[in-house]
C-alpha cells in the first residue's frame, strides 16, 4: 500500500501554475517536439553536467547530421566532437553515444529499446537517462526520472531521506501516487532551476512554502 504524502494533490496543483511561465527543461522539450527516442537518449547523455542552455541547441545541431543510429554510428568520431564540443565531458561523450548507436543497431535492429532492463544494459546509460528516455522519449509513464533537482526537492519536502538520486527513484516509486509519474520530473527539475535552486533556495517566493518543512536547508533566500 502507498504510504500517504500529506498535502501532494495541493502541492502538484500549485507548482503546475507555477511552471506554466517557466521554460521546459531541454530533454523533455525535445521529446514533446521531436518524439522520438533515439533523440531524447542521445540529448538526455549530452545534457549530463552541461546546462540546458548549452545542451538544446547542440544536441538540434547534431540531429540535423545525424537523426537516427545509422546516420550516429557511420560519423567519424572527430566530427561528433566538433560538433558537440561546448557541452561538458564532449570526448567521452561522443565516444560514448557512437558507441551506444553501434550496439542498438547491433542488439537492438536499430531501434532504442522500449524497456528499462535493456536500456540500463547500455554503456553509459544510468537509472535516470534510462527512465527519461522512457517517459519522455517512448512515453510510458512506468518511470519517475530523478535527477539533482528532483532529489533535492524531495528531501527538503521531507518525502525521501536518501543519500543519491538512484535511492530517491527507487523511494519515490514507493510513495507517490502514479497518477503524477509523468509529471514529476518536469514540475521538479523546473521548481529546482528556477525557485528550490541547490545552494540558496528562495522560500520566500516559494509557491508550496506552506507545505515544506525545509529539512536541510541552512540558508535561504
Ligand atoms: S519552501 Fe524552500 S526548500 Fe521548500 S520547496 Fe520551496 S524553495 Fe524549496
């Protein structure tokens, strides 16, 4: 049985209406725009310790060279890393997501597997690529993507008490109502980037204030 979070209905309510003037983080856009997996995974690696800001215009530069795994894994390496150099770790990077192309083709007849197990077996693909590339790239909801703002949030809330975002996916999967798997991850990863941000959160125009006992804040704003 779910364990019942007090005040969630609200709480997803109110940062609904206040993500509404937010910009949708970069991932996610690109799976509402581009529907299709092989870019949400490929975009969701390129995006890993890279801002979104960097990550969105990079990962449509190489969609337009390379818009599936064919097209990824015949590109000659140095030309995956021109392309992609602004974006953090770029070497391994373009390494990594040539490499993943060669194996979906090879394992997988080319198309991104639509399962967690099978996507968790390729190199360079964690818990949280994995279960972005299926909410938002296959659109199955069976997933709740943690990443640093969802962990976080979480545990200021006082929903999870856990030391990594993988803790926090697999707590989370306990406890909050599936009903709002889907929407999770955005409504978290915004509040994250623009009010509950990591070093100093601004409670003071926080829209669920009322609702957080701020568990680990020091310093707010
Ligand atoms: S009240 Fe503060 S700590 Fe709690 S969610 Fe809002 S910004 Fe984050």
């Amino acid at each position: 049985m779910i364990k019942e979070i007090e005040n969630i209905d609200k709480i997803i309510k109110l940062l609904k209406k206040e993500v509404k003037d937010f910009e949708n983080p970069v991932v996610s856009k690109i799976g509402k725009i581009q529907k299709d997996p092989f870019k949400v995974l490929i975009s969701c690696i390129l995006s890993l310790r890279t801002q979104d800001k960097t990550t969105g215009p990079i990962a449509l530069k190489l969609f337009e060279v390379a818009d599936n795994t064919q097209k990824l894994s015949k590109m000659p390496l140095s030309k995956i890393q021109k392309i992609i150099r602004p974006v953090n770790y770029y070497i391994t990077k373009s390494k990594r997501i040539k490499e993943i192309a060669k194996t979906i083709i090879k394992n997988y007849k080319g198309k991104v597997p639509d399962s967690f197990e099978e996507l968790m077996k390729l190199r360079g693909v964690g818990k949280k690529t994995a279960a972005i590339t299926m909410v938002y790239g296959h659109k199955k909801a069976d997933y709740i993507p943690v990443d640093i703002h969802v962990h976080i949030i979480s545990n200021r809330l006082g929903w999870v008490k856990t030391k990594n975002a993988e803790q926090t996916m697999d707590e989370l999967m306990k406890i909050i109502p599936k009903k709002y798997w889907g929407d999770l991850n955005d409504l978290f990863v915004l509040h994250g980037q623009n009010v509950c941000v990591t070093s100093s959160p601004i409670c003071s125009k926080c829209v669920i204030n009322e609702y957080c006992p701020k568990i680990g804040v020091a310093r707010s704003r």
